[in-house]
C-alpha cells in the first residue's frame, strides 16, 4: 500500500518550481489562436504527485485558474493524473508513458468536443527541454481521426 518515488516519479520532479507560461490556444479546430500568459507553480506531494497549479489571464481578460496532478502508478506501469479548470466543469482524467528518450510525456484523455456534440480523444504533452524550460502543448482527435493542435505553452523558470 506504501510506495516509494522511482525514477518515474524524480523525471516529474524536474517540473517542481515556479513557471512563467506563455500560451497559444485556440477554442477549437480553425479558431484563431489567442496569447495568453500565466504563472505556474508546481510542487511534488510525497514524492509520488506532482501538483501544478496556475493562474492567469484568458485572452478575453477574464481569470482562470487550473490544477493539474500528475504521478506513476507502478501496478499500471504509467503516468495517471487529471486536469481541472476554472472555466470548466469536466474532470479530465489522465493516462500516458514516456517517449523513448524520455523527454515527452503524453498524457491521453476523453472529454467533451467543443461544439457539444459528444466526446472525443485529446493529449496534452510536458516536454522537457532543459532544467529551465518545458513546453506542454494540447492535441484534440477531429472527426477524420486525425490531430489537430489547439494550444502550445512555453514554460520558463522564475528564477528566484
């Protein structure tokens, strides 16, 4: 019942700090990507979790904010964790394994299609580029079974 962190659980420690995110999204396949910016900060919970928590503004100027939990579930032998938001009412649950150079993660999901008609797959990657500097970028599943990109961040260290 007790685990202990591996070396799963230290690549997602690499991610603990404070993040200034400067993020691209768009509300949608063919929507015109919108800047926004945020501060993320992340913290591991016993070594097993990590937890990134940020906030800032929508491209409309409204708030959010979001929590996002990652961690290593050795009997799954995978990442497992969830996303929630401010702006929505789905809990997105998390699944996914590193690349073979074990600098991306893809952390596949279900959840809701933007125009309200049903679900459909989507992957939201961390990649790690160096000690000060991540990407997570978001992938939604179109009706073609193809992906399409609907946001990118880059996450810079704050150096404190």
């Amino acid at each position: 019942m007790f685990d202990h962190p591996s070396d799963k659980h230290n690549w997602l420690a690499r991610l603990t700090g404070t993040w200034e995110n400067v993020s691209e999204c768009s509300m949608g396949p063919g929507q015109e990507p919108q800047r926004s910016t945020a501060r993320m900060t992340c913290r591991m919970l016993g070594g097993l979790w990590l937890i990134a928590e940020s906030r800032g503004d929508m491209p409309d100027g409204d708030e959010f904010v979001s929590i996002m939990t990652v961690g290593f579930d050795p009997k799954k032998d995978r990442f497992v964790g969830t996303f929630i938001a401010s702006m929505m009412a789905y809990l997105w649950p998390y699944e996914g394994q590193l690349d073979s150079a074990a600098n991306k993660l893809p952390l596949f999901s279900t959840g809701p299609k933007f125009d309200g008609t049903g679900m459909t797959d989507f992957c939201d990657t961390i990649e790690i580029v160096s000690d000060d500097e991540w990407l997570f970028y978001g992938d939604v599943k179109d009706d073609d079974g193809r992906w399409q990109r609907l946001m990118s961040s880059t996450c810079r260290r704050v150096k404190e």
